[in-house]
C-alpha cells in the first residue's frame, strides 16, 4: 500500500500544542512525514493545517497564506505572554474608557505594521527560541518585523473584554496585536481567546475534530486526506 499522503483540517482544541496534533496524526496515519502550516498557540482553537506524506512538501507555501481569526481581548491586565496561559504583570482600571474610544485604537492598526515578536514566541535568537530564553528570564533585543492587517472588524466593546475579527499576513501575532492595543489604551491588555476561523484557502467548516479522527479506521482516514 502507497504511503499516506494530503491535507487534513483538524480543528484543534484549547490547550494542546500544534506539536500536539502532530504527534497525534503521525500516530493514527502510522508515518512520521507529518507536519502542519502554521502554529497555533496552546490558547487558541480553530483551523491547523496538517500535511501527510509528499504533502509537507507544500508546507512553506501553505504557511505563508493570510489567517483569519475571532479574538477576545481583556482590557487592565497584562501578561508576560500577552495572553491569558501567563503570568499578571500589570494591572490598571478601565472605567473612563468608552466603546467608540477602544474601536478607534484597534481600527488604528490596520495596514501595514511594524510588529515586535512577543518574547514567549518560537522566533529564533542565536539558534534557539524565544521562549526558551524567556523561561530563562532573559529578555532579548527583537527587531519588529512588518506585517499586514487587511481587515479588522469588532465585535464587541464592553469592557474590560472586547470581540473582535482579523485577517492578517503570515507573521502576525494576535496576541501582540491585543498588547500593543492595550498599550494604545494606557491601560494594558492580553487575549483571552482566539479561534481560528481560516488559513488561505482551508475554512473551519471544513475542519474535523480530534475525537472524531481517532475513532476512524485506515481506510476512512485515508479517503479523508485532501490532495
């Protein structure tokens, strides 16, 4: 029998790595020539690429396409991870700051940008990720990097937790996005949850859960793959 090869959608669940998924799917498909088209942090949920067999050969390619996500940012708090999994390093009130007021900031990022990775990221410094230094306690210099928010949409601005959608370019960090849009504000932020709702062409309606992967046979996880 050929060597399993092709795409799969997987909707990834909270708190599991993309490395996670992975391991999963070399497991279920018996092939280590498993990879994925772009992390997904352990917070966030939604649309993680995963290419079988010849299929990784696709993975710059893939990965490079622009992301869609549902985000929830919380206003006061700031984290060293910029998101909800870190640790609080900040706190500040948000009365006084009105609706019309956090719309304008947020809207105010979109275009082209100049984004500074956040130091809990997999961004290399001297061959080694950034995050591995942070767990270290070591703060490295990060050169920002540019990136393009094509279109940005809220949902909700209620305060402290405020809803809204990105489309962004390959690069793009939300959780830095909610932190710099916190540092906008004066009064810090991080978010508190994302969902990936599509990457390049791949859309959640198309994804299929883990539960429902592992309960497949061979063949069915075969007829499954997308060329």
């Amino acid at each position: 029998m050929n060597s399993p090869s092709g795409i799969l959608v997987i909707d990834k669940p909270k708190s599991m790595t993309s490395h996670d998924v992975v391991d999963i799917v070399r497991r279920l498909f018996n092939t280590r020539r498993v990879g994925h088209a772009g992390t997904l942090d352990p917070i966030a949920t939604g649309v993680l690429v995963v290419l079988v067999g010849e299929a990784t050969g696709r993975s710059r390619h893939l990965s490079g396409q622009d992301k869609e996500y549902a985000a929830v940012m919380r206003l006061g708090v700031t984290t060293d991870t910029a998101d909800a999994f870190g640790k609080v390093i900040d706190s500040s009130d948000t009365q006084g700051i009105g609706a019309e007021e956090i719309r304008e900031a947020i809207m105010s990022f979109k275009g082209e940008i100049e984004q500074v990775p956040p130091m809990f990221s997999a961004v290399k410094f001297k061959g080694k990720s950034l995050y591995k230094w942070a767990r270290k306690g070591v703060t490295v210099h990060r050169e920002p990097r540019r990136v393009i928010i094509k279109e940005l949409s809220v949902k909700s601005a209620d305060p402290p937790d405020v809803a809204f959608d990105v489309v962004c370019s390959k690069g793009t960090y939300i959780r830095q996005l909610c932190a710099d849009i916190g540092l906008k504000l004066g009064c810090g932020a991080h978010m508190s949850k994302l969902k990936r709702i599509r990457s390049g062409d791949f859309h959640i309606s198309q994804a299929i859960g883990l539960h429902r992967l592992g309960s497949m046979e061979a063949g069915e996880l075969r007829g499954i793959l997308r060329v």
